[in-house]
C-alpha cells in the first residue's frame, strides 16, 4: 500500500520519578539523605531509511508513545534512561507539527534523524535538595513530563526528474523504456496512481532517477482529479519532463494541454513553475503530429523541444542524454524557506510573563503557562516541603501579587490544569 500523508500523534516519554531516602546504618542515627534521580523519559526520534518508500507503518499507528524512565532509588541509586523510539521513515519526509502548520524537518538524506519530541528529565532525588540551611530535605520531585504534539508526516519523492503531462500521453511507456521501472500501462486515464521510480543509467555512465507523477487535469492545484497527490511530489524534482501527446490521440490540443497544466503548476507554487523544463513531444508516429509540433513552436518559439515516439522506440536516446546535461548544469533549490520553520530559539523579554492568569464565569482564578503547569506536575503533595517549595516558586514569580492587584480574595479558588487551590492573602 502506497501512503504518502500520515497524522499522528507523538509523547515523548516522562522522566522516572526521584526518591526520598535517608542512610539508615548501626551507629549512623543521622545518615543524611542518599534518594536517587530518576532517569531520563525516552526521546522520539525520526530516522531516514532509503530501503522504505512509503509512511505505511506509521498510518497504523495513531498514536507513538515513549517509556518512561526509571525512578531513582534509595543508596544514591539514579535511575536508568528510557530508550529512545527510532522511527524509520523513507527519503523525502516532511513533517509539520498540525496545528501550526510550521515545518518540523525535511528528512531528505539517508541516515538524517531529528529529535520530534524530548523526553522528560528524571525528578530529582532529595539527595539534590540538600543545602547547608537544609541538610536533610524530605522532598524529591516527580519525572518530568515528555513533550506531546500532533504532527503531519508528508512525502514527496525524491527524483532528479519528473515526468509531467495529462494523463494517457505516454508517461508510463517512456519511464518503462528508458529505466528499470514496470509501471502499469493501459488505454485508460490514470493508470498511474502513485509515483513510480526508475533509474535511468546511459552509455557514459551517469545516472539520475527519473518519476512518472500521476496524470495531471485542469483544477488540479485546488485538488481537482489527483489534485496536489501529483503536485507535491514534483517539488522535489530537479527537472521538470513536460511530455505532450503531439499525435492528438485523444483529440486534444497539445498548444492547451501545456497550458494548462503550466497553469497548475504555477498556481500550486511558484518554485514549481521555475524549475528547468524540457518539452518531450512524444507520438510523433501519429499522423497529426508534425503540424501540431509545427503550431507548438511556432506559438513557444524559446521552447526546448525533443521529439520522440515511446512506441517506437525513437528519439528517446537523445531524450534522456539532454536531460543528463540539463541535471549536470541544475542543482536542487530547498523547497521550504527558512521562515516556513519551527524555531528553536526563544527570547526571552524582562516584560514576558510565564503564565497568564484569567477568571471564568464561575469565579475561579485560572493560570496557564508552561513553566507553571511543569512545577505542579512534578510536585510531590503529599510531602510537606515539596508543598512549600511549590508555594515559593509560585510567590517568587509574582502570581501572588498579580492575583492580589486583580481582586482575588481570601479563600477564592485557583485552577492550576486539574487541580484547584485555595488563596491565601
């Protein structure tokens, strides 16, 4: 099965939980505390493999999801990392994260990974709490929780040239012709469903990959027929093959037929249009062809047209040794520009707030913001210290005040994700 757009979604695993221990020893009554850290929560990780062709193993997957690391243990006992998910993925993956719609990665090199999701870092054990005002702390913190998202994975196959045209004008034919590719051929529209690779190698010895795309029609750019499932796999190419059925087989006008799919191709993205073009005026067998040929230059006189016959096996050596040239002379442009991609680099502004405090229709006082979700989550309640190390934190980042300044009273309730508080002025 040939699948070539996967959503899914992807946790990254959560830290192992720290430990609250002390030394316990004959004749040792104040050992001190030895609880251990916990380990690292696994990473998912995207990893290009060539031998795949296809995200079908991840269309079954509607959900990745990372091991935890391991909680910290008594005697200074860390625990271990979780192992990283490695998700093997082919040549020319592109994955967005779905709800912004911003590039992730563009995975085009065999053996490229990138790091989709961090894990979480293990909670620290209250051996990491000790301080000279506070030899022996009774709290330790929970794992960290692994990064989640929802992401779209997109393939677009890797060719240095793709095969263009309306469908039936002989795509199929030459690909089989001139390349080691048995793509499927009969006298109906769309035999071609998915992009079919073949490696075409000539008698100097070079070689180049070579796509036949799916037929394309008038609307295709607005997803009319096979719509963008053509379009998107051609952004990769370096050389567009534009072939015209010149014989008129079907009773079309070549002069149109470019037309419009110029037309397509430019209303789907503009570095489509510009890529280097090639015309292959094929069936030239047919009788209508040489007036057509004739009208076709005459109307694109700058054109660069060769003219052969898939059937007959004419032509097609001059064909691919131009198209060898143009390749030598073309090197490929990078499809998403750098502000299509997610970055990494924060700012961080002395006016920037790490939360936002708002307040619903019932009078709870609600707080968001990572930072803040990320201390309750690891907080231990149950342990008094840890509680009061929550307090603190809370109060040092000035939501104390600012719920104060927005009118919340003694007693009002405040939302933390799940979990509701009571204020104290």
């Amino acid at each position: 099965m040939y699948v070539d757009e996967v959503i899914v979604k992807i946790i990254a695993g959560k830290g192992g939980d720290g430990c609250t221990s002390f030394r316990r020893e004959k004749f040792i009554p104040f050992g001190g505390p030895n609880g251990g850290s916990g380990g690292k929560g696994a990473d998912i990780i995207f990893k290009v493999d060539k031998g795949l062709k296809t995200l079908v193993d991840l269309k079954y997957a509607k959900q990745v999801k990372g091991e935890k690391g391991t909680n910290g243990k008594g005697s200074n006992k860390h625990g271990a990392d979780a192992k990283d998910v490695i998700i093997k993925v082919p040549e020319g993956t592109t994955v967005f994260d779905n709800d912004t719609g911003l590039v992730i990665c563009d995975l085009i090199n065999d053996g490229d990974e990138f790091v989709i999701c961090h894990g979480g870092r293990g909670g620290r054990g209250n051996t990491a709490f000790a301080t000279q005002e506070n030899p022996a702390p009774k709290m330790s913190e929970y794992g960290e929780p692994g990064e989640e998202r929802v992401i779209k994975c997109e393939l677009k196959v890797l060719a240095d040239v793709g095969l263009v045209g309306m469908p039936s004008v002989g795509k199929s034919t030459l690909l089989s012709l001139i390349s080691n590719a048995n793509p499927k051929i009969a006298a109906y529209h769309f035999t071609t469903l998915n992009p079919n690779l073949g490696v075409v190698k000539l008698k100097d010895n070079r070689t180049f990959v070579m796509a036949d795309l799916p037929g394309l029609i008038e609307g295709a750019s607005e997803g009319a027929g096979l719509g963008e499932k053509f379009l998107k796999h051609a952004m990769r190419t370096k050389v567009i093959a534009h072939v015209l059925d010149m014989g008129a087989f079907e009773g079309r006008n070549p002069i149109e037929d470019y037309e419009i799919i110029r037309k397509e191709l430019e209303a789907y993205d503009e570095k489509l249009a510009r890529k280097p073009e090639l015309i292959v005026a094929n069936k030239m067998d047919l009788p209508e062809a040489e007036a057509n040929l004739k009208a076709f230059k005459k109307k694109y006189p700058d054109k660069e047209v060769v003219v052969i016959s898939a059937m007959n096996n004419e032509g097609v050596e001059e064909l691919i040794n131009k198209l060898a040239d143009m390749l030598d002379n073309t090197e490929l442009e990078p499809i998403y520009e750098d502000t299509n991609y997610e970055s990494h680099v924060i700012y961080k502004f002395k006016n920037e707030k790490p939360y936002t405090i708002s307040r619903d229709h019932e009078g709870v006082w609600i707080i968001k913001g990572e930072e803040i979700e990320k201390l309750l989550l690891m907080t231990k309640f149950q342990e008094d210290e840890g509680v009061q190390r929550f307090a603190r934190r809370l109060k040092a980042m000035g939501i104390d005040d600012e719920l104060e300044a927005l009118g919340a009273k003694q007693g009002d309730d405040v939302q933390i994700l799940d979990y509701i508080f009571t204020f104290k002025a």
